[in-house]
C-alpha cells in the first residue's frame, strides 16, 4: 500500500464526525416534533378545550366579530391539570376567521368527574373586542 493511500484512508472517519452531529440534531428535532405534537394533541382532545371550541363556533357574536369559518390554530398555550374526579384547565386558544384573528381564554373546573366552564372570554386581535361567551348576547355586564 503506498503512503499516500494510508493517509487518505486516515482522515476518511473525520466525515463521520459532521454527520453524526448532523444526525444526532435530526433525532433531537425529530423527538422535540413528536413531544409537542403529543402534548398539542392532548390539550386539544380535553373536554374543556372541545366545550370551549363548541361554544365559539355556535356563538353568533363570534362570527360576527372573526369571520366564518372560526378555526382554531394548530398551537395553543395552557395547562390541564386532573386528580381523580376533580381537574383545573386554563387555556388559551388563538383562533381566527376570514376577518380577524383572536384568542379565546378559557378556564374550566372539574368536579365530581364533570367539566364545567367558568370563563370562556374571546379578545378580537385588531379592536381588543372582548366578548364573553357565558354570557348571552344583549345581556348587560352590570350587576
């Protein structure tokens, strides 16, 4: 074997290192992906969020306000938490119409194994409209 075949056969395992790095940056990727994809998924399968999704898309003052069709972003921000028959959910839901975008809150209590919603209030993105859910149209916030 000539010397010059030694050497480059010597500096041939110095391409692994590059693409090990770049390998291992595609499977920490690769598992940051399917990590948030899981969690989404699980946020957006809880009741409060389907209730609070339910009663957006019924809500005549939403599509008044958003636009139709509402839909909600892939990304949502918010935490369930659920011990036994009793659970606590805050979430916060963009959402967004052929007109504007918007971000419903929510916050929702468990008990007894039932989800009741306490709060579901939508703020239009452009106008800072807030419009209250719970509440039906025409009902006056003054107590």
């Amino acid at each position: 074997m000539s010397e010059k075949a030694g050497k480059t056969q010597g500096r041939g395992w110095l391409w692994f290192i590059p693409l090990g790095c770049f390998g291992a940056l595609v499977v920490a990727g690769c598992i940051v992906f399917a990590v948030l994809w899981l969690v989404f998924g699980l946020l957006k399968s809880s009741e409060p969020y389907k209730r609070a999704m339910e009663m957006a898309q019924a809500d005549p003052r939403v599509a008044a306000a958003l636009g139709e069709p509402v839909e909600a972003s892939r990304f949502l921000v918010g935490n369930i938490e659920v011990t036994g028959e009793t659970g606590h959910a805050e979430l916060s839901i963009p959402l967004s119409g052929s007109k504007s975008r918007g971000t419903l809150s929510v916050v929702a209590n468990k008990s007894r194994g039932r989800w009741i919603i306490e709060e579901a209030v939508l703020t239009v993105s452009e106008s800072d409209e807030t419009i209250d859910l719970l509440k039906p149209e025409g009902r006056s916030d003054e107590r």
